[in-house]
C-alpha cells in the first residue's frame, strides 16, 4: 500500500491482514496497490484460491464507508521486453520497497550454476533476457538453476525484481543448490507470555471424541447456536506424548455450509510450534492443506484455540482436518467446544 509514492503497510493474507490505518493526508492524495497473486492451492477444498482484489476496496472514515472506483490499472508485465526499459541509477543502494535491479558480469568459461538469492526476500530474476525462475526468502529452495547454455563468454545481464528489499545486493555462483533450508518468517504467536485463557466459568455446548485415522472429520452440533467467539479446547490425543494439530478449519452455519473465513481472527492459543517451523495458530484458516498449527512437543494437555470470526454468527458444526501424513500426527482425541457472543476472558 503507498500513498503518494510513499509506502504505508503491506497486507499479509496469511495473517487475515486486509485493513490499514491511513495516515492525514491532503486532499486529492493518490493511494496505490500493488497486488502480488503468487501461486495458488491446487488440491483439496482450498483449490477455489481467491488472490489479490477479490471484490472491492472501501475508504472508512466518520462519514461512513465508501467504495473507491475509477481505478487505473496497469500490469507489471514478466516479458523482458518489459522488465529491461527502466530507469537503472547507477551505484543505488537497496530499498525497502518493490525495485529492479540489474547488474553485468563477466564470465569466462560459461557453465551450469546455482545463484545464491539468501539475502534477497521475494521476487523473480532474468538472466541474458531470459526469465529463470522466483524467489522467496522463506524458502526451502534458496538457489535458481542458472543452465550454462544460457550464459555467455564475457559480458552477461542480470536483472532482480525484488518486493522488499534485499539485505544486500548480492548474488553468488554454487556449484550445489541449498533446497532444504527453512528460513521461517518472525514468530506470529498469538499469546502474551504469562497469559491464560480463563474456561472455569464457562460451560461447553459440545463434548466429544474426533475419529481415528486421516480425512476430514464432520461435526454436527443437533442444533444451531448464535456465537462470534470459538474455543476449542483439545483434551487428549490419540498417541500417548503426541501434541495437538489442526490443518484447516472451517465453522458450518445453519444451512450446513461453511461460513466464509475472510473475517478470521486468532485471539488466543495456548501454545505454537516454532522451533522447528512456523506451526502457529492462523495456519488453521490459511487454504493450505499442508501447512498447520502444531503445539510443540513435550507441552501436556489441554491446549486451546480461540477464533474470532468477525461477527455473530448462526453455527450449525465445524469441520476439522488434522495433519495430511500418514497417521494424522497430532491427531486429537477428546474435545471440547465453546462458543459465545462475547469475548473469552484472557488473563
């Protein structure tokens, strides 16, 4: 998001980001998007993957909410052609913003190699014209297969589109890839250390056993109940010493189909596995059936889950996927579920 140029916030979906807090601004000030779409889930019932403006963007202020038309859109084209007729400055430093960046270097012997991209964030490269793959910091893959068939004697062309800004501009030649390394982003846990979510006066709307084994598993309540607030509470697993997970999520409404998730919030959860990857809460409302909030091992039960879904809503069930391996590691056993109007109580 940039207003005049200038840029104010990015907007994470993973995270359920999708509002900003403008600053004062003059009148007639120009507020720009840049909408990147990236890949898209195609398995599972996360393949209707909704990227970018999905509907409408809206201005909220005390005179009340409207729509902002007459948009000019324009494409940031991946064709060289395109890429190649910038401004370049020469000796420019990195920024904190969406740039390219070109650079030549000289190559005596060409032949197959891996370029470095580790102090790169997100973004694309060309080499000698020819686009040769994305990048993103988080990884596993840290390395491009760079073909030497593609390269030259003497002067070659490398061009960066970088979304972010790198931590340095450079970029170095392997002789192997690096494929297996997870540089998750900050921890995104949603509880305060000392905090702790306070059930002892409240009373559950449904107790139960989830199914052994892999797939979803359906829950029907026997009756509709009015809630913002979803707890649940996982009471024990189905291997002794294993910890709790959910894949995805979805809460059914009173006609039996899934209410929307665009709204999700997490409020609270006891416990987030980021030690050994970024297993955190928001991953349960995420589209991806292969990601998943995970409790870290050796952490006993209870563990609890606190969504907020945005506004009161009529719900009928849920719908739970544990983790899609073999064996639905962290499959949880027994469970609890609360659901209320108002806000848990959080200590």
């Amino acid at each position: 998001m940039f207003v005049n140029g200038e840029l104010i916030a990015r907007l994470d979906r993973r995270r359920g980001q999708n509002t900003v807090k403008l600053p004062v601004l003059e009148k007639n000030a120009q507020l720009d998007i840049l909408v990147e779409a990236m890949g898209r889930v195609n398995f599972g019932e996360a393949i209707l993957d909704w990227k970018g403006i999905t509907e409408k963007v809206e201005l909220i202020d005390k005179k009340g909410t409207k729509a902002l038309k007459n948009w000019q859109v324009f494409n940031l084209s991946v064709d060289y052609d395109f890429v190649k007729n910038k401004k370049f400055a020469k000796n420019k430093e990195s920024v904190t913003a969406p740039a390219y960046y070109r650079t030549t270097f000289i190559i005596d012997k060409p032949g197959d190699v891996f370029l470095d991209m580790q102090t790169w964030s997100k973004g694309m490269v060309w080499v000698n014209g020819i686009a040769i793959g994305r990048f993103w910091e988080i990884g596993p893959q840290q390395t491009l297969f760079m073909p030497g068939c593609w390269l030259k004697e003497g002067e070659n062309e490398i061009i960066v589109l970088d979304l972010k800004g790198p931590e340095q501009t450079i970029i170095k030649g392997l002789k192997q890839p690096i494929l297996a390394m997870l540089r998750p982003e900050a921890a995104y846990t949603h509880r305060n250390k000392g905090e702790t979510l306070e059930l002892t006066n409240e009373s559950s709307v449904y107790d139960n056993s989830f199914a052994a084994g892999n797939g979803w598993k359906e829950v029907d309540l026997g009756k509709t109940y009015k809630a913002r607030y979803v707890c649940i509470e996982a009471l024990s697993p189905y291997k002794e010493g294993d910890n709790a997970s959910i894949a995805e999520l979805y809460v059914t409404g009173a006609n039996g189909k899934p209410l929307s998730r665009q709204s999700w919030k997490i409020v609270y959860a006891d416990s987030e596995n980021t030690r050994s990857g970024n297993h955190t809460a928001d991953k349960v409302f995420d589209l991806q059936e292969s990601t998943y909030w995970s409790t870290p091992s050796g952490v006993d039960y209870p563990h609890q889950i606190v969504i907020d879904l945005g506004k009161i809503e009529e719900i009928r069930g849920f719908r739970y996927l544990p983790r899609v391996e073999e064996g639905a590691p962290g499959l949880i056993k027994d469970y609890k579920l609360y659901l209320k109007e108002e806000p848990f109580i959080i200590k």
